[in-house]
C-alpha cells in the first residue's frame, strides 16, 4: 500500500496542523523540534483506516527519527481487514507501533512514547481521522476522474469505429 503525505494533497493545512514536539535538555532524545508527518494510503479502493508518521526534525534535513503506525479502529477491525490470523497480528495493525518496515533509530521506542502521549489528545485523534478522511476522499475522486476519462476514450474510439460515424 503506497503511502503519501498528507501535506502533499493539503499543503496547507497539513503544514498548519502538523504535530511538533519540542525536546530541550533530556536524557533520551537530542534537542531540537520533532515534527509528527502524517501518511495516509494513496491506493484506490483501500479501506485501511491507518495512519503512518514519520518523525522528523527540521534541523537533520531527510532523516527520518522514526516511523510509526497507528490505527483508530477496534482489533476486530483489524482482524477482519488484515484477514489476520491472530489477535496479536491485528494489534500490531492497530498500533500504535513502531513500523518493522520502515527507517528506526536509537530513539524511535522513545518517540513512539511520547506518540502515545499525543494519543491521548481526543482532538488529535480526531484530527487524524478527519485528515484521513479527506486524504481517502481526494484519492477516490481522483481514481473516479480518472475511470470517466478512461470510459470516455472508450466510447469515442467505439463510436470512430462504428458503421454508423460520420465525420463532422
């Protein structure tokens, strides 16, 4: 599943409502401002209801401090959307984690810490699903756009080769 940030559709308003943490003077991260980038699937179709941050830090330009996942939906979600075979499958789909795919360092399980922190926040909750929301329907409509070109083709080139065409 493809994923894209969120502040690539919504430059806007992904710049203006991206979480930050700000670490000045403790033992387990390095000083400086950590930006929580969201992700969201950018594939047709899919229905995952996840989101995957990537934790940066303006000041180390590309590295990616962590990646985590997280889902708001219940494990039963999980388990029947991941056609998972376990309970601890759909958990980890759930999250949040720390995603086993992606870039970690020394410091993404404190980062993943201070993310469930954030978590606690009922409005960044929501945040989150209404930009997940917004992210899926701007990929639907898109996809949409695009299948009624594709058919439009279609039937012009139908129409071209019908006996019954004349040109204009």
């Amino acid at each position: 599943m493809p994923m894209t940030p969120f502040v690539t559709r919504f430059p806007e308003l992904g710049a203006r409502e991206t979480r930050a943490l700000r670490v000045t003077g403790r033992k387990e991260l390095p000083d400086g401002d950590y930006g929580f980038l969201e992700l969201y699937c950018d594939e047709p179709g899919c229905d995952c209801r996840r989101v995957m941050i990537d934790v940066l830090r303006e000041d180390t330009e590309d590295k990616i401090w962590a990646t985590l996942n997280y889902g708001w939906e219940n494990v039963e979600f999980y388990r029947q959307w991941g056609r998972c075979s376990s309970d601890r499958e759909a958990r980890a789909m759930k999250g949040p984690v720390l995603d086993p795919l992606n870039p970690q360092t020394q410091y993404s399980q404190v980062l993943l810490e201070r993310f469930r922190i954030l978590l606690q926040s009922p409005d960044y909750v929501q945040r989150l699903i209404h930009h997940y929301q917004m992210f899926r329907t701007a990929v639907e409509k898109e996809q949409l756009e695009r299948n009624i070109g594709k058919q439009h083709r279609n039937v012009q080139q139908s129409l071209r080769h019908s006996r019954y065409y004349r040109k204009p």
